[in-house]
C-alpha cells in the first residue's frame, strides 16, 4: 500500500473545512454583513432584531432550512460587502442563541421613525 504524503492529506483537509456544518463560520460571516447592510447607523436592538427575524425565518417551515438561502432574499435583506465589529459580535451572540424576539416574529418593514417586527 502506497503512502500518502502529509502535506496532500493537509491539502485536502484545509480544502474541505468550509464544506464541513460544524463550522459555522460562513453563517456569522455573512449574518454579520447582512447585519452591516441592514442596520449599521441604527440602535443595536434594531441590528440584533433584523439579525433574529433572519435566524426565525432559517427555523420556520415556511422558509428555507439554511441561513444563506433566507439571506439571499434580497427582496428582504441585503448585505455589505464588509462586517462591522458591531455586527460580527451581534452574529456571534445570535449563533450561539440569546434572543429577544418571540420565534414567530419573521417580518420587519422600516417605517417613519424607526423599524416594525411582526409575525405572519
């Protein structure tokens, strides 16, 4: 039987980590710019709210599963091409489960004066 050399089994390992769920790190990331894209000038309540209606809408069944697919409804976010630090530490705490909104708030619409959360 053939060996394989290290640094082929490292290539291939470091070429399959973004593939791999245990690894959220491509959720907080673009969380963290539809966040920036969303709500940078506004109160951090608002920016964690939008951040919590995109992790609703992955867990209800009447959208999809994934966080990415719910994010690229650009009819309802839209993303920065770059996270803030704001924005990065707000996915963070979001990604790991601490809520303020009920499960079933899945829509926002900015209005005068500031921003409305609502259920279906």
């Amino acid at each position: 039987m053939k060996k394989v050399p290290l640094f082929m089994v490292l290539a291939l390992v470091l070429c399959w980590l973004p593939h791999l769920s245990l690894l959220d790190g491509e959720d907080r990331m673009l969380l963290a710019r539809t966040i920036s894209g969303m709500a940078e000038t506004e109160p951090e309540a608002v920016a964690r709210m939008i951040g919590e209606v995109a992790l609703n809408r992955a867990a209800d069944l009447r959208f999809p599963k994934d966080l990415r697919s719910v994010l690229d409804d650009f009819t309802q976010f839209r993303r920065s091409p770059v996270a803030s630090r704001r924005s990065l530490q707000l996915a963070d705490r979001l990604l790991k489960g601490e809520r303020q909104l009920a499960p079933d708030i899945i829509f926002f619409e900015k209005r005068t004066g500031g921003y409305a959360f609502f259920s279906s």
